[in-house]
C-alpha cells in the first residue's frame, strides 16, 4: 500500500467486514495525520465502501473522524441500505419470473456477494443485477424482461434490428435492458470477460440455490463465484475497491480446498498470477 495515497490507504483499512488490529491502529495513525476528509467522503461513495467504512468508524472509540465526516459516512451507509432493500425486491421479483417460466438464471455478483461473503445486505452497494443464461434461452427471457418493465436499451434495440439476435449472441457476452426507474439487468451469456475461459455450462451446471425470502435463487458455488470476481477485477483493472473488498471478504471464507480449487480454475483460464494482484 505505500503507494496509495493516505485517504485510499485509510479507506482500505476501513473497508472490511472484521477489520484487524493492526487495520485499526494503522486507520488511527492515519486520521491522526489530518487527511484530506473530503476526499476520503469522495473516495469512499466513488469505490462503493462507504457502509463499510461507517461501520468501522463507528467502532473504533474514540472515533477519530470529525463529526461532520461521521454524519456525512453515515448518511451515505443510510442512502445505500435503502437502494439496496428497494434492489433487493426487484431482484427476487425478477429471479421469481424465470424461474415460473423454465429459464435457468443464475444471478452473478450483487446480492448473493453480499449475503454470502458480507452476510450484511446493507454493507455492500448492488448497482445492476447480472443474470447468467444459456445462449437458447436468451429470447425467452428479453421477452420475459419485456414484459416486466425491461426493454433493451436502444443500442442494443438496434444492433438486435439490424444484424439479429443471433449476430449479437455470437460476437459478445451480454445485452443490457433497463427500467423507467433506472434499474439496470444485463443478461450474460457467456460467463467470463472477453478472451478468458469459463465455459457458461461449467457455471450453469455448478450453480446452487441460495435460501432467500421465501424461497432460494440460484447463484455459482463459493469457489467459482470468488473466479468470476477476479476475472471481472482483472478485466475492469480493479477500478473499485469494492472489488478487492469482495475477493478478501471470500477468500476469508474459504477453506484450504477450495482456495485450491480457484487457483486451479484461474489457471486453466490462463489467470495464473490474478490472485496476485489483489
């Protein structure tokens, strides 16, 4: 980390589920040294770690942040746990559709992140909700978007128009569709960035239900879903902390084996040194 500037270190040594004490004692050392506050405020909404950041602040007695900086993580932890709840329905409700009408959705990312690596629905901001789908069944279920309030975002309209679904299911992963009210589904067909190897039945085939309200959604095992976060580190360049709070947050969760398991999967995808990076 000597490399990061004080505000992200400090925010890093905030941003986890259970931080440690030398976290906590570095996280001091740094507030003592009278950081840049509206920058850490900036840093923390920008890399989706503010919940996390409140709480960890919150803990640490006496708290070493002014108090219009606590007022302003907390209020930024509030906004996120109500965009979370508000997702977290549409998400169930979308999951719900599918599954009535045999589409097999596996939901990457977001909120089975959440539940399983942070077991706090308020402590990891969802933005889009990601469905993995087999390419057959990638009519059905824009049809079924459609249908509830989803329509392809006008790009994808055209492309769809002008050269055929089955032009664009051939030549890219996913499509996206939208809400009047913003919210955003993208339907991924091919389950590893660009380039990389993850065959789409590996994960369809491995998914497992995860209890949820009344009933369980079907999401990638803990091993294969901590692949496809680095994949998608290593393809978006890590441009969130968030990211990296993700991967440490499963790999904290993971037993021998299975950290086995994942080294040997980024490695047939040609992923050798990811872990590396994180």
């Amino acid at each position: 980390m000597t490399t990061w500037s004080p505000e992200l270190e400090l925010l890093a040594r905030l941003s986890r589920v259970a931080p440690t004490a030398d976290d906590d004692a570095r996280a001091r050392a740094l507030a003592a040294a009278a950081p840049d506050w509206d920058r850490v405020l900036r840093l923390a909404e920008h890399h989706g770690v503010a919940p996390l950041a409140d709480v960890a602040l919150a803990r640490l007695d006496p708290c070493p942040a002014p108090p219009a900086v606590r007022a302003r993580m907390h209020a930024l932890h509030l906004s996120s746990l109500r965009g979370n709840l508000a997702l977290h329905a549409e998400w169930l409700r979308l999951c719900r559709m599918f599954a009535s009408h045999g589409v097999d959705a596996v939901t990457l990312k977001g909120f089975p992140v959440a539940l399983s690596f942070y077991g706090d629905l308020g402590l990891r901001p969802v933005g889009d909700l990601d469905f993995l789908i087999r390419p057959d069944d990638v009519s059905r279920a824009l049809a079924l978007l459609g249908e509830a309030g989803y329509p392809l975002w006008p790009l994808w309209q055209a492309a769809v128009r002008n050269v055929g679904l089955e032009h664009v299911l051939a030549h890219g992963p996913e499509i996206g569709c939208s809400s009047e009210r913003g919210v955003v589904v993208d339907l991924h067909w091919d389950a590893g960035p660009a380039g990389l190897s993850l065959p789409t039945d590996e994960v369809m085939s491995a998914a497992v239900p995860l209890a949820v309200a009344d009933g369980a959604v079907l999401v990638p095992p803990p091993a294969l879903a901590l692949v496809l976060l680095v994949l998608h580190g290593e393809k978006s360049a890590w441009g969130r902390l968030r990211w990296l709070v993700d991967v440490a947050e499963g790999l904290e969760r993971m037993s021998g084996s299975d950290y086995q398991a994942v080294a040997r999967r980024l490695d047939a995808a040609g992923m050798r040194g990811a872990l590396a990076n994180v």
